[in-house]
C-alpha cells in the first residue's frame, strides 16, 4: 500500500479556519504577569538565567497549568498557538529571555539547534550573507520561506518590532502532505525517499558535509514532516551526490507551492 494517502490530524488545517476563531491566542492576566514576575525574582535569587532554569526552578502555580495543556494542544491538537501580553520591552534582554525560557520548561525539552549546542538563540539580522555556506538563515535579513526545523516543537519570542519585515506565518505541513496526497501521490510518494542536506559547515569531525532524510516518515499512526529547500538545493554543490532528477525538482516544487 503506498503510504501517499492522506492522514487524519487534527493539524490538518487551513487559515480560513482560524479567521474567525482566536481559540488559538492565549491573552495572558494581570495574575499571570504577577507570576512570571514572581517567577523570575526566585530564579535570580538562586543566582539563575536563561538556560539555566529549570521548570523546578520557575514556580508558576497557575500559568503552568495552562502551559500543560498549551502543550497538549501542541501535540495532539491544531499544533500552535500564540500568547499574547508579555511586556517584552519593559524587560532587560537577559530577563526576557529568562522568562520566556522558564514558560519553555513547561512546554518541551531544549534541543541544540546548531553545532555549538545553542538551545536559546537570536533571529536578527547580523550583517551576514547566506551565500556564505556556514551561515544560517536567521543570521541575515533575507525572506526565509516555509520550512521545518529538526525539533518536535518551536517557540519564538519577540523582544522588539522590526523596523521593517519580520512578519512571521506559519503553514500546515499535514495540510500540505495531504493535498499533495490526494492531486498528485507519485510526487508525494518521492518525498517519502530521502534527500540530501546540506550541513553547511556544521558537520561532526570526519563525517561527509551532508546528510540524508526524507521530508515525510510515519510512526505509530502520526506524521513527521522535515523541509527545508534551501538545504536541499545546496547541497548540489557536493559532486560526488546525484544531481536532483526531474522528478525529484517536481516534487520539490509541488510542495512549495502548496
């Protein structure tokens, strides 16, 4: 049986549907602020920030209640949700990132999202250029477009606006496998067999500077989605790996499209 079937989530969604209904922003109350307050002063009274917080070490008697079942909602659910009324600004950075990395311990577990293991990190713009291979698209001032990064779960901060840009929007990947199921399984079928991806600089000692993974895999019953074009297309720069076939640059196209 092909596994180019379409799959029942509750993540498979379309924005019309999220229009008229704002279930998925959380405001935060004057109580709660209380408690992040709260929260923070006992960190620093044990001479703790930033990643350094434990969820022990961030007491929220209510606001972690709610946390939990944001997070159930994560999983099992739609698969996002947006919280709304952090007085970022009145904040120092450190304390910012303090809170919003204790909020974080009651959601998941911290994984590294480059090679030097940084858990906690900033989308700014640092006056580099993505044609340099090591350098990550966050670092620049570029359009990023959609993609998945290799964690179960994402959760960005915004400490300021952005002078300009910075919008920030989000897609079903399960919307996407789905629809691209259903109007074109061949396409869906190859994004089941791996790719190649770049590792852009961030290789273990020894090991080839690209890796391989399929876009979608399937356990117990869920789907796993991992998508990043970008990373694919360069890793063409490898001779020694197969250049893209014309089915591989349809089915490459097909979902970005979607």
């Amino acid at each position: 049986m092909s596994v180019a079937t379409p799959i029942k989530s509750k993540a498979d969604w379309r924005a019309s549907q999220w229009r008229k209904d704002d279930s998925w922003i959380y405001q935060l109350s004057k109580s709660q602020l209380a408690e992040l307050d709260a929260a923070l002063v006992h960190a620093k009274k044990q001479g703790l920030s930033g990643t350094a917080i434990t969820r022990d070490d961030f007491p929220l008697p209510t606001l972690g209640t709610v946390l939990d079942e944001l997070a159930e909602e994560l999983v099992d659910g739609r698969g996002f949700f947006l919280i709304r009324g952090f007085p970022a600004l009145d904040y120092s950075k450190e304390d910012a990132s303090s809170v919003f990395w204790g909020m974080g311990t009651y959601i998941g577990s911290p994984w590294p999202q480059n090679a030097n293991g940084d858990v906690l990190g900033d989308v700014r713009d640092t006056g580099r250029s993505i044609m340099d291979p090591t350098v990550r698209g966050y670092q620049t001032n570029i359009r990023l477009p959609f993609h998945t990064d290799g964690s179960d779960l994402v959760g960005l901060m915004c400490l300021r606006t952005s002078k300009t840009g910075g919008l920030s929007s989000i897609v079903s990947s399960v919307a996407c496998h789905n629809e691209l199921a259903r109007s074109h399984p061949e396409l869906c079928e190859r994004h089941y067999s791996p790719f190649a991806y770049d590792w852009r600089g961030e290789e273990k000692p020894g090991s080839t500077p690209y890796y391989e993974m399929p876009t979608f895999t399937r356990h117990d019953g869920r789907l796993f989605n991992r998508y990043i074009r970008g990373f694919i297309d360069s890793a063409q720069r490898f001779e020694e790996l197969p250049r893209h076939s014309e089915t591989d640059i349809k089915a490459l196209d097909a979902l970005d499209a979607l």
